[in-house]
C-alpha cells in the first residue's frame, strides 16, 4: 500500500505528530509537549555525564 506524500513541506511536531502551517506553531507545540512529558525528558538530561571512557587516549 502507498501512502501520498501530502503536506509533507509542513513541519511537523517529532511528539505528538500534529502537522503545522509554519515553524512558529510547530515550536509553541514541542514546548508544550516537552512540558507535558517532563518526566520523561528529565532522567536522560541529568544522566548525561561527558568524560572519557575506562581505555580511552588523549592524543596531544
């Protein structure tokens, strides 16, 4: 089955799907949604540690 490719030059919120008219919208939506799901988004930006790894070499 083949779907048609209709609106695909509208952007498009990665969360929840909606399709909008202009990157304004789509933003005021993600923000939204971000606020929404906050439990799910927190965990994974606090568990971000950015240090080398056990074996790795710092070449000057």
């Amino acid at each position: 089955m083949v779907l048609p490719l209709v609106d695909e030059h509208k952007p498009k919120c990665y969360l929840c799907h909606k399709g909008f008219e202009n990157l304004e919208e789509m933003r005021e939506c993600l923000d939204n949604c971000r606020k929404e799901n906050k439990d799910f988004f927190e965990p994974s930006e606090n568990e971000m540690k950015r240090e080398p790894a056990p074996g790795d070499v710092t070449v000057f």
